[in-house]
C-alpha cells in the first residue's frame, strides 16, 4: 500500500471509524446500565406486589384475631355470651378451623370454638397446650411486643399437620395475658380468602403462584399457564410453609431488556460494518483516482515522446531540403516521403486524441447508413497492403463471398479496424504477418484482425480497453502508444451495439474479433 493510501485511511479510521468504536462501546455501557436499571425498577415492582399480597393475608387474620379477642373481653367484663358472634365468624370464613383463647397463667382454663365436629375441645385442646410449650421463646416475645404496645401475629404449626397454621398473638384487651390463637387450613385459606386478593394483584399482566416450599408443588396459580422461571419468591409471613411467585405473563422483562440489547448491538454492528464498507469504497476509489492520475502523468510522456518522434525529423529533412544540400532527385523523393509519412504519423495522434476526447465529452456523433462491410473492409486492404509490405508484413485479407449488410458508420467502422491493424502491427516482433477476415455466423458479422506477436495475458485483457491503460512489460515498454487506441475501438462497436471478443495468449497472438449486426441491403 503507498504511503498516501496509508494516510487516507489513517485519516479515515481517525474521524470516522474510531468515533463509531467509541460510540458503540459507549452505547453497551449505557445499554447495559439500562438493562440493570430497568431490571432492578422491575425487581422491586414484584417485590412491591408480592409485599402487597402478604400484607393483605396479614390484614384479613389480623381483622379474625382482633374479633376473637374482642369478643373474649366482652365474654369476660359483660358476662355476655358472645360465642354466636364467633360461630358467625367460624361460618362464614371456612377456612378457620378453630379459635381459642388461653390465659396463659391458667393454661387449663382455656376457651375453644370451633364450628367443625371434627375438632373436639379436649383433642385440640391438648394440641394447644403443647404447641404452646413448644413456642415457649416464640410467645415470650409476643408479651414483649404487647407490653411495647404493638400486637404481633406469629404462626406455628405441627410438623405432622403441616396445613394447619396456627396463628398467635396475645390479646391487648386483657389485664392478664392472655393468648389467643386462630387455626387456619393453610390451602383453603390461600385458595378461598387470599385468591381474590391475588387475582387483582396479578391484573391480566403478571402470574403470580403459590408453592409449597417443601413438595414444591402449586398450591394455587392466578393462571393455569405456569411454564418458565417465575422472577421473584417470597415467602409467606404467616404461612411459612409456602412461598409466593411471580413473573410477567408472555417475557420476561429480562428478555425484553436481552432482546433490546441484541437489537441495538446489532443495529451499531451493521453501521461499523456500513462504515467499514464505506471506507474500503472510498479507499478502492482513491486508488483507482490515483492510478488513473499516474496513468494519465504516463500517457502526456508517452504523446510528447510520440509527437517529439515525427517533429524531429520533419525538421531535420525540411532543414535539409531547404539548405539546397541534396543533390539527386531520388534522394530529394525519398525526404519528401518521410516527411509526409511523419506528417502522416503526427496528425493520426493527433487525430486520436481529438477523437477521444470528443469522446470523453460525449460529442462524437455517427453517421449511420446501411454498408457492405466487405467493400469497407476491401479498402482498408488495398490502402495498407502496400504500407504493411514495406514494413516486412504480409497482410491475408479474407473477406467473406457473401454481402455482408450492416447499419453502420463506415468511417468509424474503418478507424476501429485501423487501430486493431495498428496495434497488430506494434505489438509483432517476429512472425510479421496479419489476418483481416470476415465471415457471417447467424445474424452476425465477425470481423477479425489476427496477429502473430506478443499476446496479451488474460490479467491484461480484463484491462486493455480502459482508457490510457498500457501493458507495462516485455516489448510494449518499447512500442509507443497513448493507451487511447482499444478505447476509441470499443466505445466505436459499443455505438454500433455490437461486442468486440479477444482471444489472446503470451506468445502466441491475438485474434481481436468485432461482432456488428447483420441487415438487409435495403433496410
Ligand atoms: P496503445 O497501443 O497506444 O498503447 P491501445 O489502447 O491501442 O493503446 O492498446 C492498449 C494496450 O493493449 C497496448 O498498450 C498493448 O499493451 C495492448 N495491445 C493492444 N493490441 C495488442 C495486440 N494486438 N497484441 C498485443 N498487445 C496489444
């Protein structure tokens, strides 16, 4: 790579493709602190509903207890037998199994209620006495919290009746302490008291379950699709035994913060990618310029080198005539015919480059008419048989014995096939001989210019009809030429619609082949 591309692309990588880096590494950062943020904001959404959840079973046993308390106290100041309140409260909340109260310095003399036969005072009461034994710690801080004025519910159960919760908390309305408890069938509960508090918090948006901590098993789910990771759990605080779940119904929001993420990373991929192709575009582009401009550099020496050529002895042969130093009409003839020859060969340059660059300016106009080929291409024979002879070449013409029509601009037709002739003849070193054929192959007509010389390799092929180009090894480093001549050729067939073929290898020739459409004489 040439030092100027080198700076090009350094100059490119530092205000286009390093901004971009910077930014698409900056824009993950931010992504990512956003993914967090949004994830954490969500976190503590879930938590905030699931604290919802908690609070609400906690306000419905609070509101059974603070009854069973009150109703006791009335029991005792008002000698009033309220146990039909109680039994309204055990009727209408079938969940609660039982309810008692026990003063704790006269355990025996406990109160029970229950609207279930299956639960007798004497059986349950047992029960009682020893759960209360065994939460001996438990209860002592309740007093604790009573005496601070703040009345706590705390749940204990038997290992071998895990559904059964029993909720305690020691009564404020007492003067001596008294404790009361609630026993809960835990399932029915959640599934009958704490559904609808569920439903509304889950709304059509989240699915929020019920487990049992231990089996593992729902024990209740706001939706009968439970499939995939549930986002946060929290346990229970009255029912420790179960824990609560919730998840956004469809994605999860980590998914859509993923997804978003992989969206974005792609998009700024596809622009560094975008960037990246620009700058190689413009790289390829500047080489081309560069090349061109060095090509174009090559092609003024390449002219005045060609031109300086036929001045020069222009100049010395008319010096010489003119000095009166030569003697024999023969000699006289023979200057006055180089003259002419490089008279000749300096307006042919000069003609080509005025054609190419009518060319170039989209000015060069034909003049289209219907042609016998043969008769265009006789002419050319006849004209340069005598000139390539004296260069020590033969010239085969084999010209086709149809009538060959074809729409076309005779006097181009003949510029185009002189300069392959031209070009057949420079590019020859030892085998001078030139083939100018035309056959007819379906609707076409084939005119070729064949020579023996130097061949093109197939990489210049690709190249040789770009204008100014020029072959820069073997014998065309020697040849000169303005790189103009296969230009004028092709953009001369490209006017006529019709396609040039070359067939050529190193050493062995080249066989230039102009493809024309065929027409009837009288069109
Ligand atoms: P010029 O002949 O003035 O250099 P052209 O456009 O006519 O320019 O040709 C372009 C290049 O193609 C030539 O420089 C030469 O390398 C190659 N070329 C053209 N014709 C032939 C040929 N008949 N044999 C070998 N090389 C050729």
């Amino acid at each position: 790579m040439n030092r100027q591309i080198k700076k090009i692309l350094a100059i490119l990588i530092a205000i286009v493709l390093l901004p971009a880096l910077f930014f698409t590494i900056f824009e993950l950062n931010s992504l990512s602190n956003n993914e967090k943020l949004i994830t954490s904001i969500y976190e503590s959404q879930l938590d905030m509903i699931l604290f919802s959840v908690n609070s609400a079973s906690e306000d419905i046993i609070a509101r059974w207890g603070n009854k069973v308390a009150s109703y006791h106290w009335d029991k005792i100041k008002n000698k009033k037998n309220t146990d039909e309140n109680l039994d309204a409260l055990l009727k209408q909340n079938k969940s609660l199994k039982y309810v008692y109260v026990v003063p704790l310095n006269n355990k025996k003399e406990y109160y029970f209620r229950s609207n279930d036969s299956s639960y007798n005072k004497t059986e349950a009461g047992n029960k009682i006495l020893n759960l209360i034994d065994r939460n001996k710690g438990k209860i002592e801080k309740l007093r604790g919290f009573i005496e601070s004025g703040y009345q706590k519910l705390e749940p204990a159960h038997y290992e071998s009746d895990r559904e059964l919760t029993h909720i305690l908390f020691i009564s404020q309305y007492s003067d001596e302490p008294v404790l009361c408890g609630l026993a809960i069938d835990s399932k029915k509960f959640i599934n009958e008291d704490l559904s609808g508090k569920i439903k509304v918090a889950a709304h059509s948006v989240f699915i929020i379950s019920v487990f049992d901590t231990e089996k593992g098993n729902a024990v209740y789910s706001s939706d009968n699709n439970q499939a995939g990771e549930f986002s946060t759990h929290r346990q229970i605080w009255l029912f420790p035994q179960y824990e609560i779940a919730i998840k956004l119904k469809g994605v999860s929001i980590e998914e859509i913060a993923q997804k978003r993420i992989y969206e974005n990373l792609a998009l700024l991929l596809g622009l560094i990618l975008l960037l990246i192709i620009g700058a190689v575009i413009i790289i390829i582009n500047i080489r081309k310029e560069m090349k061109l401009a060095e090509i174009k550099s090559e092609f003024v020496s390449n002219v005045s080198h060609e031109l300086r050529t036929p001045l020069a002895l222009i100049n010395m042969f008319a010096e010489t005539l003119s000095m009166g130093r030569v003697k024999t009409e023969e000699k006289k003839q023979e200057y006055y015919q180089i003259i002419s020859r490089e008279a000749n060969r300096l307006s042919n340059i000069v003609n080509k480059i005025l054609n190419f660059s009518q060319i170039e300016a989209g000015k060069r106009k034909y003049n289209f008419d219907i042609h016998n080929v043969n008769e265009i291409l006789d002419k050319i024979c006849s004209n340069y048989h005598f000139h390539l002879k004296n260069k020590g070449f033969i010239l085969n013409c084999l010209l086709s014995p149809e009538e060959l029509y074809a729409n076309c601009d005779s006097e181009a037709l003949t510029e185009a096939v002189i300069n392959l002739i031209d070009n057949a003849v420079k590019y020859s070193s030892d085998i001078k001989e030139i083939s100018l054929i035309s056959e007819l192959k379906g609707d076409e007509i084939l005119i070729t210019v064949e020579d023996k010389g130097i061949g093109i390799s197939a990489e210049d092929q690709k190249r040789i009809f770009e204008k100014f180009f020029r072959v820069s090894s073997g014998l065309v480093h020697t040849t000169k030429g303005t790189g103009l001549g296969l230009t004028i050729v092709k953009h001369i067939i490209d006017a006529h619609k019709g396609s040039i073929e070359l067939n050529s290898r190193p050493g062995e020739g080249s066989k230039f082949i102009l493809k024309l459409k065929k027409c009837s004489e009288n069109i």
